[in-house]
C-alpha cells in the first residue's frame, strides 16, 4: 500500500495477509503504533489462537526491527561520508540488500528466545 499505516489499513492487512498464515501458539509482536491497537487487531489475531505481545512504549533493544537497523548502521553505514541524499539511499539500499543475502545473521539478530514464554 502507498501511503501512511492508518488503523483500517493495518486492521485490513491483519486480516487478510497476517492471520491466515497465523498457527494456533504463535506469537505477533507489535510496538505501540496507534494504528496497532487498533479494534479487530487483537481479536483476529487470538481468533486463530495467537498470542498478541506489544512491547513496552520505548524498548529499542526488544524491537527486533531496532537491531536490524543497529546492525546494518554499525557494520555497513558508519563512519562514512556521503555526498548527498541519493548516495545515502543507495548506501542503505546495498547495505539492506547485503544483509538479505545473511538469512542466519538475520535470524541471530532478531531472534528473541524469551517471545516463547510469554503468557498470553
């Protein structure tokens, strides 16, 4: 979709893309984006029999997106000089593609062991 995540649009994206690939014990992880909490979200989400976890208003290091970024800033952006807005889009954009082509780095990175022990 082009354009901002409104609340109708994520409820529209839950339900016709995030929950049929949903399996009863999984676990959704949200940040605290208004349009998250949204109403129907939550109850399509548990309708399959999924858990909903929304992290805590400002957690970076539980935000698995945070430490994507964090790593592809430390490992592929910093301590360069740019020399304008395209060559900082270019940059991230071989810098994300580099990190695709890691899947395991990918996973080490954003994994988080305790999602599965958290009470629904």
């Amino acid at each position: 979709m082009d354009g901002p995540v409104t609340g109708e649009r994520f409820r529209a994206y839950v339900s016709q893309t995030l929950v049929p690939t949903l399996q009863p014990g999984d676990t959704v992880i949200l940040d605290n984006l208004g349009a998250h909490k949204v109403a129907g979200v939550r109850e399509a989400i548990k309708a399959v029999g999924a858990r909903l976890l929304h992290l805590p208003p400002y957690s970076p290091e539980l935000n698995p997106v945070k430490n994507i970024w964090q790593y592809i800033k430390q490992n592929f952006l910093s301590n360069r000089v740019y020399d304008g807005y395209d060559a900082i889009v270019d940059a991230c954009c071989a810098a994300w593609n580099a990190l695709m082509a890691m899947p395991e780095r990918i996973r080490s990175i954003a994994e988080r062991a305790w999602a599965n022990t958290v009470i629904p």
